[in-house]
C-alpha cells in the first residue's frame, strides 16, 4: 500500500471538536425525547453496553495502528483484505446516506423556527429537497479545501451544539421554575414496536468515535490524542443526550414533539412561555451550524476511506489522486455527493418527507452497523474481549431491531423492501467491486509467476 501523502493538520482540540460533532447530534435528543422520558434509561444502557465499549475498542486500536483509514486498516490487521474492503464500503455508504438525512433534518429544524409558516415548509418536499441539495452540495466544496480548513467547521458546529443544549437547559429550569414541567417524568421505558425500532436509533446516536482513526494520518500525535480526544468528548457527548433529552421534555410533551424538529420546536415553546419571541430565531441560527459542523465532519472522514482503499488498488485509481493545489482527495468528494444526491432524490419518492427521512434513517442504520462488527471483532482480537463481546452484542441487536418499522410507516412489506433490499442490494454492489479489482491486482502477480515458471 503507498503511504498517504495528505498533510497532518490536526491537534487535540480539532479532534475534541470533531469528535464533538460526529456523535452529539441533534436531531437524536428530538427522536428520544418523542419517545418519552424512558428514553433516559434507554440513553444511560446505550452509553455503558455500546458508547463505552466503543471509546475503549477505537482508543485502544488507534494506538496499535495509527495509520490513515483507522477501521479499514484494523479490519484488514484482524481478518484480511476483503473484510476490509466490505468493511470500510458499508461505512461510507452509510455516511453517503446519512449526509442527506442529517440535512434534511436540519433544514426542517431551522424553517419550523420561523413560525407556522416555516413548519409548513418544513414538511414540503418541494422546499425541503431542493433546499438540502443546495447545503449538501456547498458542503462538499467547503471539503475540497482540506481539514486546514474543515476542521474550523466542525469547531464552529460543536460548539453551537453546545450552546443550544446550555440555552434548553436554561430555559427548562427558568420554565420549571415558572409553571412546571410539560412531561411527568416517568422512567421506565415502554415496550412496543416503535420502542424496539427507537433502540437501534439510540444505539446508533453514539456512533461516532470511530470518525477521527479514519484521518490518523492528517493527525500531529494520533497515538497520543485520539484516546485522549476520546475520553474528553465521550463524557460531554453522553451528558448532552441524557441533559439535553430531559429539557426537551421539560419544554414539551413527547407526541407534541416532532422527531425531526423538535429542537426547534422546542426553542419556539420557550419563546412563548418565556415572552422572548427572538429565541426561534437565535435557536435557527445555532441549529443550522451545528447541522453543517455534523455533515462536514463526516463528509471528511468517509472522503479518506475510498482515498485509502484506492492506494490499495481495490478501486479505481483515481480515488487515489490528491488535488494539485488543495492536498485533497477530490475524486472521493465529487463521488460522494453524487451519490448523495441521487439517496436523497430516491428516498423521497412516494413518501412525505417525515416518511422518507424516517426510511432513510432506519437504512443507515442496518448499512452503518455492520462496519461495528468488524470493528469490535478487531477490538476482541486486538484491545480486549469484555469490550468487544459487549459493543458486538449492542450492535447486532441493533441491526436486528432497525428493520421493525415504526408505527407511522403506511406500508410495513414496502418500509422492510425498501431497509432489507436496499440494505443487501449494497452488500452485493460491494462484493463485485472487490472481487473485480481483486482480480486485477492478482492479474501481474499471476503473470510474473507465469513467465518464471514457464520452460526454457
């Protein structure tokens, strides 16, 4: 494999922030938060059988392997180059399906903060589509710069994160104070078909650790700052679901709030019951930048995986190439949102965009956790087998529960063939790919021992 030649921009605090961004995301607080005040319970089993699990399995594997492509290279240490590939092609699909989903979140989120009017071009597909290919696509420009310049995105979104869960906090508190909480805060979760497929969703919410091993080689000391990013974001990620989740439900009851835009909603709740109408507008503001510093951080970690797999040769290599001027693997970016583009177009077809969002997510999900097993199993060879086994077991559990179709799906045979087909009609797609280009690597080998081996 050629060495990456992609320059090392990163410190501990861009990974903190990246990190940041890649897990706390907040369209997950509005899904938790719709599904009850059980959901607290539900985010505290997800943080200790899966959340941390995973920060041991990556800090651990960072600091054996701390080469550029993180899960690709740990996966190809562990079990070989084609569960590499297999590996490190369902990551960048599913964050090729995430890009559109987060945005069309976020999109929802800052139009229903302007009133009634932005709630209804919130549910508009003829607003809501057109408006995140217009965010995806300038995203993706903003990429072709490299992390000298995308890490101060995903600084800029982490931090608004933040802050929003610090104004919700305050506004519970000053709500509380006022009239009392809108949610009677009962715990223990309740068992149903829409909790089951909730599960795998709060499972997949503490997904993001992963992120920053896959940049290892733009990093300045990732053996060093990577467990130590780790530790740091990890703590803040897991208070902000569990405190952010518990405001939410102190501003608004669970089925008045939207999984999609709840947070806005949220921000217009206080507005109302505070008197201060400039806050919807303030929490828009905030919630566009934390979604760009989210889809940004993810379109430069999944932009390194085919950048990777193509200075091995098992894609095209062109995937290889780094832009002359801007040490950025460009090919990689233009394909991505191509892709992207055309997911997002398909998964509006036939369905309201609360649907298809929802399709789209629960998609992710199957396609997202299979790069776990691989990772975790790598963890229990190489870091530790009680985190492995644990993270292992979170994460089928997950993928099994995330075809149960939640219950505002119209039609349950077309929700499963669109999650099950979609999801093994990429499986297929990737075992052709690797087995086209494995074949083209072995072509000079099997010439040369032809040409040795032949008589004289």
């Amino acid at each position: 494999m050629t060495v990456s030649v992609l320059p090392r921009e990163l410190r501990l605090r861009d990974l903190v922030w990246l990190n940041i961004c890649a897990v706390a995301s907040l369209r997950w607080v509005a899904t938790a938060a719709h599904a009850g005040a059980g959901s607290l319970v539900l985010w505290a089993i997800a943080a200790l059988c899966f959340f941390l699990p995973s920060a041991l399995v990556v800090a651990r594997l960072s600091r054996l392997f701390p080469e550029e492509g993180g899960m690709y290279i740990w996966t190809k240490r562990a079990f070989g180059d084609r569960h590499a590939f297999l590996c490190a092609w369902f990551y960048f699909i599913g964050n090729v399906l995430y890009f559109p989903s987060l945005l069309l979140a976020g999109i929802g989120m800052v139009a229903y903060a302007f009133g009634e009017t932005g709630a209804r071009f919130a549910e508009d597909r003829a607003y809501a589509l057109p408006a995140t290919l217009v965010v995806l696509w300038v995203l993706f420009l903003a990429n072709m710069f490299g992390l000298k310049v995308a890490k101060w995105v995903s600084a800029t979104g982490g931090i608004s994160t933040f802050v929003i869960a610090l104004i919700l906090g305050v506004f519970a508190v000053a709500a509380v104070m006022r009239s009392g909480s809108a949610t009677n805060f009962e715990l223990l979760p309740h068992v149903g078909l829409g909790t089951l497929n909730f599960w795998s969703q709060i499972a997949f919410a503490f997904i993001g650790l992963e992120l920053a091993p896959i940049v290892s080689g733009e990093m300045r000391n990732p053996q060093r700052d990577i467990p130590r990013a780790a530790v740091i974001s990890g703590v803040a990620c897991a208070l902000y679901y569990i405190a952010g989740t518990a405001a939410l439900l102190v501003l608004l009851q669970p089925l008045d709030i939207s999984p999609m835009t709840g947070l806005a909603q949220a921000g217009a709740a206080a507005g109302v019951r505070l008197g201060l109408p400039a806050i919807p507008v303030v929490f828009a503001a905030l919630i566009g930048l934390t979604m760009a510093g989210q889809a940004s951080t993810y379109i430069a970690g999944n932009t390194r995986l085919p950048y990777v797999i193509g200075l091995d040769r098992y894609l095209p290599p062109a995937f290889a190439r780094v832009h002359p001027r801007w040490k950025t693997p460009y090919v990689s970016l233009l394909v991505q949102v191509g892709l992207a583009t055309v997911f997002l177009v398909m998964s509006q077809m036939g369905e309201t965009v609360r649907t298809g969002y929802q399709i789209m997510v629960d998609m992710v999900v199957v396609v997202a956790f299979v790069p776990f097993i691989y990772i975790f199993g790598s963890g229990f060879r190489f870091a530790g087998r009680v985190a492995g086994i644990s993270g292992l077991a979170v994460t089928l559990i997950a993928i099994v529960l995330s075809v149960v179709p939640p219950p505002e799906v119209s039609s349950i045979p077309i929700f499963e063939a669109k999650v099950i087909g979609g999801s093994a009609l990429f499986a297929a797609l990737g075992w052709i790919v690797f087995k086209r280009y494995q074949t083209k690597r072995l072509a000079p080998a099997q010439l040369v021992d032809d040409v040795t081996s032949a008589p004289r």
